[in-house]
C-alpha cells in the first residue's frame, strides 16, 4: 500500500517559536495532501487541504497566517506553525491522496507529529 | 449542514461479535469510509462502501444503505488488540472527507 512519512515524529518547543512538519509521499505522487490536528479524545479536525502548486484551502477558524502550508511537489508538504503557542499543543497529522479516480478516494495517513508548546 | 453520527464508547467481549452503526448526511456523496485509530497513533483504513450491500474483509464487514445514509462495521471474533477508536467518515461532492467524532471500542476478556 502507499506509505506517508512524517516528519519530525514528536517535537518540543519554547512558546513564540515557529516549528515545521514534514509530510512525504513515498512511493505515490500525492495530488492532494491534508492536515488535521487532533486534541485528546477528540476526533480529527481537518485545518486544510492543498494541492501540488496551489495555495492551500484553510478550513473556517484556521489560522492561516499562523499554520503556513507549502505543498510545492508531488511528494512533499510541510506545515509550519508559527509563533506557536500552549494551546497549540496537539497530535498533527498529515494524509495523501492521489489523482481522484473511482479506485482511488482513499486517503494515506501518516503516522502523526506530537507537538507540545512549553 | 454535514453530519456524521456515531456512537461515542462501545464495549464487547473478547471472542465476540460487535457491530459500530454510522448514520451521515452529506452534500453529495462519493462514499463511506471506515479507519481504524489506536491511541496515539494515525488512523489506518479498513473499508470503502460506495455501493449499497456489505462488504466483507476477514474479520471485518462493512455495509452501506444509501437510501438510509446508514453504515456499520462488524468486527467478528473480537481480540484484545481491536481495542481502539473507529472513525466513520462520508465522502462529499467535493471528495473532502467529513470525519465523526469517533467510536471507542473497549474489548474485556
């Protein structure tokens, strides 16, 4: 099956800074990518959807001045949140998907970044 | 609006049988999926339903009744390491996924 990486895997940082997460298609050439964040017991929150060359569709409430989203190849797309703050802190996961055809809707996720603000 | 209904915490018995209901409302629909998501970790994908009826993988069944906007997922000969959160989410006319809260399912021996 397609993999996605992520990148990195759980991160620690001082409030104010800015901390980018990387997410790979490895073995599709990934259309469209996804971001979720997801707070404890909570369901997934979609934030945005970008695709190849194209500036991101941020969902309502999502900062995106504050959540930068840069999918500038076919296999790579990175999330920086900037100027990260305590409630920033969640579990940030990324999802693929390749060009849409009545076999393939699926989308790939990867493993998840663990963000925690101090 | 969209919506996606499903149960928040289920319990069965090791060896069991559970079924997790979905119920949907979508603008427009091009499917019904179903992840799987343990603690800490990424959802992983179980099933696909787009056209009515029940779809069979192993130990996992998935059906969908479009008329109804109704799905479940049957789990059969329950193990411990089924525990975990299953997702129900419905595909849109603009393919976007619409996510339900998730489904706890807390296997006891």
């Amino acid at each position: 099956g397609a993999v996605v990486s992520q990148h990195p895997s759980w991160v620690i940082c001082k409030s104010g800074t800015s901390v980018k997460i990387e997410c790979r298609s490895l073995d599709f050439q990934a259309t469209t990518m996804f971001w979720y964040r997801q707070f404890p017991k909570q369901s997934l929150m979609l934030m945005a959807t970008s695709n190849e060359g194209s500036k991101a569709t941020y969902e309502q409430g999502v900062e995106k001045d504050k959540f930068l989203i840069n999918h500038a190849s076919l296999t790579l797309s990175t999330l920086t949140v900037t100027s990260a703050h305590p409630e920033d802190s969640s579990f940030y996961i990324c999802s693929a998907r390749g060009q849409l055809d009545r076999f393939s809707y699926e989308q790939y996720f990867g493993p998840g970044t663990r963000l925690t603000v101090t | 609006g969209q919506n996606i209904d499903q149960p928040t915490e289920m319990t069965a018995t090791e060896g069991a049988i559970v079924q997790i209901n979905c119920t949907y409302q979508t603008s427009g629909f091009n499917g019904l999926f179903w992840y799987q998501q343990h603690a800490g970790e990424a959802p992983t994908f179980l099933s696909y339903n787009v056209l009515d009826g029940l779809e069979e993988k192993g130990r996992f069944s998935s059906f969908l009744s479009r008329s109804k906007g109704y799905s479940y997922l049957l789990l059969k000969e329950l193990q411990m390491k089924d525990s975990a959160s299953y997702l129900c989410a419905g595909m849109d006319s603009n393919y976007q996924l619409i996510w339900g809260a998730g489904t706890k399912l807390i296997i006891k021996p």
